[in-house]
C-alpha cells in the first residue's frame, strides 16, 4: 500500500513539473533576472510543494498557489541578498517560447519588481486582477496601480529607444 502511495506522489509530482514548470521558471527568471536563481526558486518551489502535499478545488487554484509560494521564494531571495550575477538581457531570448514574448520579457526584465510581476502575471500568464491580488495578497487597487505604473514605464523607455533609434 505504502508504494502505491509513493508511486501516485511521483505521478503527481511530475504532472506539476511538466505542467507549470516553464511557467514558474519565466516568472521566476523575470524577477531575479538570474538563470540558476530562478531554477533555485522553482525547485524550492516543488519541494514546498511536495513537503506541504496541499489539496486544491481546481486547476486554477493550484496554478495560483505555486506562482505565490515561487514569488514569495522570489522576493526573499532579493531580500537577503543571495543573488548571483544578472543575466545578459540578450541570452532571455533562449528562454522565451516565442519571439513575439521575447521583446515584452526583454522590457519586463528592466521593470522594478512590483511592477514586472503584476505585468508579467496580467499579460504574459493571463491573470485578471483580482486574481493577481490574490495571488500577491495585495489590494485590486495596488495591482491596479502598479499595472499603471509599469505600462507608464514600458511607454517612456519605448519612446525613449525609438527616439534614439536603440
């Protein structure tokens, strides 16, 4: 009995990684701006996963509680400072699926944090906001506001590269 249990955890386990890993990995990528951090977070990510075995009522609910427990890892990573060397923004191209997402992560990666990942969470992985506060557990109207702030942000820079021709 106890490895038919083992077995279905191992299932399962791989069903999450194959399922939500790209995922956690962009998002991560995007806040640390670091390759082997943002495999850190994830991996931490899995492992919280595994050691708290949580139940969820849909899909949705547990793509939402992996995207917390890996921005949460996200954040106290910047906060204690255990952060290696940032990417070169021009290698982020071997990490988007599609070219059209490249040119919006490349800009994302330059945000402050707040801001990328409501950005990233809103316009890359299709979250409303009421989900992304949530998720964050922040207020609809911080998203709201960090979603104007950044669009403000990306608008400036935009300009400013084509101004310049850059």
């Amino acid at each position: 009995m106890l490895q038919q249990v083992v077995w279905s955890d191992e299932l399962d386990v791989e069903r999450i990684v194959d399922t939500y890993g790209n995922m956690l990995f962009s998002i991560c990528l995007v806040i640390l701006c670091n390759e082997k951090d943002a495999e850190d977070a994830v991996q931490d990510t899995f492992i919280t996963y595994l050691t708290k075995s949580p139940s969820f009522n849909d899909s949705e609910h547990e793509k939402a509680w992996l995207i917390t427990i890996a921005t949460n890892r996200c954040k106290n990573m910047r906060r204690y400072n255990i952060i290696r060397k940032h990417i070169d923004i021009n290698d982020l191209q071997l990490y988007s699926k599609n070219d059209k997402n490249h040119g919006l992560l490349d800009h994302l990666m330059r945000l402050p944090t707040k801001q990328k990942i409501v950005l990233l969470l809103h316009y890359v992985e299709g979250y409303k906001v009421d989900e992304i506060a949530k998720i964050l557990t922040i207020t609809t109207s911080a998203v709201k506001k960090r979603l104007q702030r950044g669009r403000e942000l990306l608008r400036e820079r935009y300009r400013k590269e084509n101004e310049y021709g850059l």
